[in-house]
C-alpha cells in the first residue's frame, strides 16, 4: 500500500478515542440540551401561570360587578313594561 494513504498512528488513537467515547459524548450532550430546553419551557410556562394569576387579581370583583349590572338591567326591565303598561292603559282610556 502507498506510504501516502497508510493510517497515521494518530488517526489510530483518534478513532478509538471516538468509538470508547462517542456514544458517551453524544449521550451527555442530548441530556445537557434536553435539560436546558427542560428549563427555558419551564420559566416560560412560570411567567404565563405568573400573568394569569395578576389577571386573576384584577379581575376578582368581577362576578360582584355582573350580579349589579344584572340587578339593574332586571329593574330597568321591569320599569320598561310599567311605563308601556301605562301607556296602553292610556290608549284604552282614550
């Protein structure tokens, strides 16, 4: 074989470096991306659940302010038939 293309006593060491500790390398990497992937959903999902809650707040006299605004469409309402009631007892009067 030429001399030119013969494996280099190197090339020999770098390869069983790889095969001895590839797999290895490439498994820790895997989980040190995972982990960080792990991490960065995690604070995005805290900062989602953190605005929600502040909304939440905000918001907490809402039901109180719907039964009010109910109350008062429920005596409109009624003061809306009691003026057209008085109307047609006019118009029957007349």
């Amino acid at each position: 074989m030429n001399k030119f293309f013969s494996e280099h006593p190197h090339q020999n060491r770098k390869n069983e470096f790889l095969n001895q500790y590839g797999i290895m390398l490439t498994i820790a990497l895997t989980v040190l991306i995972q982990s960080f992937t792990i991490v960065w959903w995690a604070s995005s999902l805290s900062t989602r659940v953190n605005a929600l809650e502040d909304w939440i707040k905000e918001n907490r006299s809402m039901p109180t302010m719907i039964h009010r605004l109910d109350e008062r469409f429920d005596h409109l309402k009624n003061l809306v038939e009691r003026v057209v009631k008085h109307i047609e007892s006019e118009k029957g009067h007349a």
